[in-house]
C-alpha cells in the first residue's frame, strides 16, 4: 500500500511539473508575441513617418 502511495504522489509531481513547463512556455511565448507585436507597430509608425516625410517637400 505504501509503495503504491508513493508511486502515485511520483506521478502527480510529473505532472505538476509538466503543467507548470506548459504554462511557462506559454507566458515566454506570449511575451514574445507581443515583443513582436509592438517592434511591427513601432516599425508601422516609423513607416507611416517616414512616408509622410518623404511626400511634404
């Protein structure tokens, strides 16, 4: 009974172990994704700028 106790709580711990990995690599991606995200924003607006810059002389 104490083995099979133990075995169980082993197998519970990898999977709190894999929960906890999934959700990290979730946030990392996430947060990759919205680095991503404003650098594409930011290079609009610079675009955009430069555009205009270019048509006013």
């Amino acid at each position: 009974m104490q083995e099979n106790r133990e075995q169980t709580l082993s197998q519970n711990n990898k999977s709190v172990g894999l929960c906890c990995f999934i959700r990290r690599f979730l946030l990392v991606k996430s947060r990759c994704f919205y680095l991503t995200q404003r650098l594409y924003d930011e290079s609009a607006k610079i675009g955009i700028f430069e555009k205009n810059f270019k048509e006013i002389p």
